[in-house]
C-alpha cells in the first residue's frame, strides 16, 4: 500500500512538471497549476498515512490531506467558469478562499476537541496503515462543502448554455462529468468504507484531464479570443495594406470566422504563410507536409473564413470588420 501512494505521489508531481513543460500562457492558467499542487499535497498526505507509527501521527497526515482537499473544488470551479466566459471578482475569491480556510479549520480541531472525528485510529493493513475515524457533528460541514461547490458549476455550465457565453462549453461540460465522477467515488467510500483511499487515484485522473483538456485548447484560436478594432483602428489598416504588418493581417481577417468556429495551430500557421504570398508548394516545404495536406488544411480554412480563393481571402484585408 505504501509503495501504491507513493507511485500516486510521484506521477502528481510529474503533472505538475508536465503543467510548466506544456501550458505556454502559464499566467491564464494559474488555476491549473494549484490544482496539480494540491492533488499532490493530497497524495502525499495520504503517502504519510500509509507510513504511520501512530494515531497522531496519521491524524497530523489527515491534515495535510485536508489542506490540499479543501482548495481542489475551488480550483475546479476557476478551470470550469473561465472555460465558460466568467470570471471571479477579488472579493469573490477572497471569500471563497475564507470558506476553504475556515473548512480546514475545522478539520484541524481533530486531536483536541471530538466536533469532526469522535474517535480514530489506525489498522496495519497490506504492508501499511490505514486511517480509521468516528465522524463527529461538525463532519457533514464538508458534505456541504464540497457539495456547493458542485451545484455552482452545474449551474455555471448550465448558464452559459442558455446566454451562449461560454467559449468552451463542451470541454467544461466534459471537466464536470469529471469532477461528478469524484464525488460519486468520494460518496461511495463514505458508504462502503475501503482500505484504501480511491480519491487519490481519481484526484489524480481529474487532474490529469483537466490539464490535457488545458492543452489541447491552447493551440486553438476562437472567435471570442479574438481583439476588436475600433472603427479609427479599421480605417487606418484600410489604408495602406502593403505595408500592413503580418501580425495586424492576421488579426483583422480572424474578424471573419464565422461563429463558434475556431482555427487550429496549424490552420493559423497557413494562414499566415498564405498572407505572406507563399505558394501552396513553398508552404508544404516550409512545414514538411505534402501538397495535398496543405490542399486540404486550405480548404477547411476557406470554409471557416467564409471565401473560397486567395483573392477573396486578401479582399478580406480592405473589409472594416466587425464592429466593436
């Protein structure tokens, strides 16, 4: 058992490592990066359990499970309601982080007052000890806890369904079939009592998915991301596009995609080789694909553009765009 939480322990941590490799705008995914944490301070919490001599020791252990567990949900919320076009104010959040303060205030009451745990104690079981506890009156507070935390983002996905808010409303519905997952595992235990705690494990998996979810949609460019020129900035683009820098040709044809369409990396990647008068075979040497890839990444952009040739995608570039 002990070598199990400590394999849980280190792929936690590899996620974290996995978090600074990949994600590019680190800044917008802060939220992110303390949920990889926080799993790993829960794994490692339940690691010492696994590894404890005595009861207060593991109790101490249980604390540091708590002190990653109270902040996951939080973290949870951030990931889903920025996917979903919202965004927290100060005092929101610091509210939020006084809940999750005051919640594992609670739990550090454990070892001198019976409020969350009446009893407990540890059982050696499978090469390593195991945690077992007497809920006391003040136990059902993270029942609640947690439990708010998840109507909040059924009710944040199902809000931006109805208002069309949301940028990424089907890879926030997917993180919260993954965060319902954990807590119907986590209610399972509470009623079929285990040896081993499975949260670890699906703390992991949550992380995990939401962290290659982040991933995959960074390389993505949609319609919402996309600046707006005012009219001022429109008129003088219009003026002189040979001179036009690549980055500003780039951002005023992205005025044409049409809704809820979005642009991969490598569409991005022709588009902008495309603007600069390459031709279709020079495009496939620079990017080592074959003609008839690039043929066919061209096609789906036009579409996504709305044209259906290069002159009509440069004509784009004397267009006003859309309006503030």
């Amino acid at each position: 058992m002990q070598y199990a939480y400590g394999v849980l322990f280190i792929v936690s941590l590899l996620l974290v490592f996995v978090y600074f490799m990949s994600i590019k705008k680190r800044k917008e995914e802060h939220w992110l990066l303390i949920l990889n944490i926080c799993v790993s301070i829960v794994n490692l919490g339940y690691l010492l359990i696994s590894i404890s001599k005595t009861v207060d020791f593991a109790l101490a252990a249980n604390k540091v499970v708590y002190l990653g567990q109270v902040f996951i949900p939080m973290c949870m919320l951030m990931i889903i309601a920025k996917l979903c076009g919202y965004k927290f104010n100060k005092k929101m959040m610091g509210i939020l982080i006084l809940f999750a303060v005051i919640m594992f205030g609670i739990v550090c009451t454990t070892g001198y007052t019976d409020w969350y745990y009446t009893n407990a104690y540890i059982e050696n079981y499978a090469g390593g000890s195991v945690l077992h506890k007497e809920y006391g009156f003040l136990h059902p507070t993270n029942v609640i806890y947690v439990s708010l935390y998840f109507v909040s983002m059924v009710v944040l996905v199902l809000y931006s369904f109805k208002k069309h808010k949301g940028v990424y409303q089907k890879q926030a519905t997917t993180m919260l079939i993954v965060v319902l997952g954990n807590i119907l595992m986590w209610l399972v235990q509470k009623v079929i009592p285990w040896n081993f705690e499975l949260l670890s494990i699906t703390y992991l998996m949550s992380a995990g998915s939401f962290l290659l979810v982040t991933i995959m949609l960074q390389d993505y460019v949609h319609i919402n991301d996309i600046p707006v020129y005012s009219p001022k900035e429109q008129e003088k683009l219009g003026d002189d596009i040979s001179t036009m820098p690549m980055e500003e040709k780039i951002k005023k044809v992205l005025f044409f995609v049409h809704d809820g369409e979005i642009l991969c990396s490598r569409e991005k990647e022709i588009l902008e080789l495309i603007l600069a008068n390459k031709k279709r075979k020079d495009i496939a040497s620079e990017l080592y694909l074959s003609e008839n890839t690039i043929k066919t990444y061209t096609r789906t952009l036009y579409s996504k553009l709305g044209v259906t040739c290069r002159e009509e995608l440069y004509s784009l570039l004397l267009e006003k765009g859309r309006e503030a």
